[in-house]
C-alpha cells in the first residue's frame, strides 16, 4: 500500500496546477527536469482548456439537434434504428453534460470552479456519470446487433427488429445500467479528487487495498467497454461477410436472368446500411480504445501487477478521444444519410428563414397600412 501511496503522491505533487499559467510555464521553461512526457503532458493541459469547452458548446446544440431531427421520424429510417439513435443520442447528451461540463471543464479550470469542489455529491455524480456511459456504449452494441439481425437472420428481423423490441431493449440496458454502477455509491465518497484519475472522487484506504473492490472495478472496466469492443467486432465481420457473400450470388441470379448489369435497389440499401453501421462502431472502437487500455492498466498498477509504465498524457488524450465520440454521430448521420442532411439543412436554415419571413410580413404591413394614407391624400 505503501507503494501506491507514493504513487498517487508522486503524480499529485510533480503535476503541480493544471492552470493555464501554469502549463504554460512548464511547457515553455528551459528547465532539464522537465521530461519529453511532461511537456507533452502540459501542452495538452493547455489543449483542454480550449478544447472542452469548445466540445461543450458544440455537443450539447449538435445533440439536441439531433434528437430533435430523428424523433420526427423523417430520415428514411426504421423506426426501431431511429429509437436506437435517439437513446444513442440521448445518452451522448447525458454523458457531455455530466463528464464534459461537471467533471472535465471543473478540473481544467479548478482555480476559476473550486466551490464545485466543495459540494459532498461525487459519489452520486459518479453513479449517474458511469450509468449514462455504460447506456452510450451499450446502445451502441445494441443497434450493432440490430442491423445484424436484420442483414443476417431474416427469419427473426420481422419479430426482433421491431419498435416493440427496440423499446425493450433500450428500457433494459438503461435499468441495468443504473443498477451495474450503484457499487460506486459505496466504493466512493462525496469528495472530488480534482485531478484526471480514471476515478475522479477520493477513495478510502480500505477499498484502494480491498481486492474485492478492485475485482468489481476491473470487472466494470470489461463489461464497458472490454466486452462490447469483441461484441461490435465480432458483428460486424459477420455482417459484412454475410453481405459480401449475398451480394456476389444476387449479382450473379441478376446477370443470369437479365443479362445486363443495372443498377439494384436492394443492393444500395444494404450499402448505406452496412456504411452507418461500420462508421458508427468503428468511431466507437477508435476513439474508446486508448482510455480503455490505461484504465485496466491503472487498475493493475495499484495491486503492483504493472509492469509497462504509461505516461499521464495517454490518459489526458483518452479522455480527450473519449468525450469526442459523444459529439461524432452527428457528422456521421449527415455523411452517411441522405434524408437526415436534408432535414439538418433545414433545421440550420429554419431561424434565418423565420427572420426573412418575418421582415417580408413587416414590410406587407407597412406597405398595407400606408395604402390608406396615400388614398387620403
């Protein structure tokens, strides 16, 4: 335990402030401690301080708007995929609102927030935050499972892919996750830590040493998002194998009857489905990854199993990957889905549309009312 004390000591006391003036001062000073890691480290401090809110006022907007757009039913998609984006969507939100602008942007700018600090709720915040995480990974994988259902087993498609389910299935993940990150409750307590640890709330010496509790946090490291990276891989190749093989013998039945090569309506719908779901679990997978691995691994330092040594910057830039993946998908509808662009166009173009309206209805009024005075005179 010693030795883990030291550890948390050695990290706390060597990264100083995470200010701005501060980073800068490191990042900038010729001092021959200062290793290649640590400027990396404090330049993206620095990075961050830019860099969340900016993402805060981009994916709050960005994910409303999405909901807002794929609630109206309008995009050319099954009602059971717009269910699973919008709790996707739904879910990113919570994430941005409870990691990104409570959590992150706090530790970033901690001298400028402290009394958020001082209020005893990390615990309860620690809960809703992995709850509303686990909800986005999971529904990630339950769309993935979807559209393989729907591609691979036609005989179960009219029976699962339905709204119905789809509604289950997003009512289920999201009790189990509320009750799979209740442990947290208990596993930490009401005061913030105020540094980028894979756990933001300070802990008690009894569960830094229990085993027990590090068994529960590892196995919460796998089930999200260790599990559902093998599931969403796993999926995929079979889906796509299962299009390519279909594809090749409906080209050749098509060439066989027709003699000619035309264009296949079937065909284009399972390409812009396979594109969706490739891009939206491959964006998971990329940007998931590295905050991953450093979590596992910070785990397993504790209990001196470590034998790799990680730089802090890794789990800065994870962080950093990680929340981007809540403000993507919105960028990936609009590339991938035709009808969801059009509808976003709109969207963007409804305020000044109003206003152009708005003046043209002014100027009718005036033009109506002036008609009187001229007449008169």
């Amino acid at each position: 335990m010693d030795q883990n004390l030291k550890t948390i000591d050695w990290n706390v006391t060597t990264m100083d402030s995470r200010s701005f003036s501060s980073s800068l001062h490191y990042l900038t000073a010729d001092y021959t401690w200062v290793t290649l890691e640590w400027r990396i480290y404090y330049a993206l401090i620095l990075i961050q301080s830019i860099y969340y809110p900016f993402l805060a006022i981009i994916g709050v907007p960005v994910n409303l708007l999405t909901i807002g757009i794929l609630s109206r039913g309008k995009c050319d998609l099954s009602k059971c995929v717009t269910r699973y984006l919008v709790a996707m969507s739904v879910a990113d939100l919570l994430v941005i609102i409870l990691d990104l602008i409570l959590r992150h942007i706090p530790i970033v700018y901690r001298e400028q927030l402290q009394f958020l600090f001082s209020i005893p709720v990390c615990n309860i915040h620690a809960v809703l935050l992995y709850a509303a995480t686990d909800c986005s990974v999971w529904f990630t994988v339950t769309f993935t499972f979807d559209r393989f259902v729907a591609i691979c087993c036609q005989k179960l498609k009219s029976k699962y892919c339905s709204e119905r389910t789809s509604a289950v299935v997003v009512g289920t993940v999201t009790v189990l996750s509320c009750l799979k990150n209740t442990f947290w409750y208990f596993m930490l307590t009401g005061r913030y830590l105020q540094w980028n640890f894979p756990w933001f709330c300070i802990i008690t010496i009894y569960v830094q040493e229990s085993r027990v509790w590090g068994a529960i946090e590892f196995l919460h490291n796998i089930l999200t998002p260790g599990i559902p990276f093998v599931l969403i891989l796993l999926l995929n190749v079979l889906t796509v194998r299962h299009i390519l093989v279909s594809s090749r013998g409906r080209r050749r039945l098509r060439a066989y009857n027709s003699g000619e090569s035309r264009r296949d309506p079937e065909m284009e719908s399972r390409r812009k489905a396979i594109i969706l779901l490739l891009v939206v679990s491959g964006n998971f997978i990329l940007l998931w990854v590295m905050l991953l691995m450093y979590s596992m691994w910070w785990r397993m330092l504790s209990f001196g199993y470590g034998s790799v040594h990680l730089p802090d910057f890794l789990l800065e830039s994870g962080f950093m990957l990680q929340l981007l993946s809540c403000c993507t998908n919105t960028a990936i509808y609009a590339v991938t889905q035709t009808q969801f662009r059009e509808q976003l166009k709109n969207a963007l173009q409804y305020p000044f549309t109003t206003i152009v309206k708005f003046i043209q209805w002014c100027e009718e009024l005036n033009h109506w009312g002036a008609g009187p005075l001229t007449m008169e005179t």
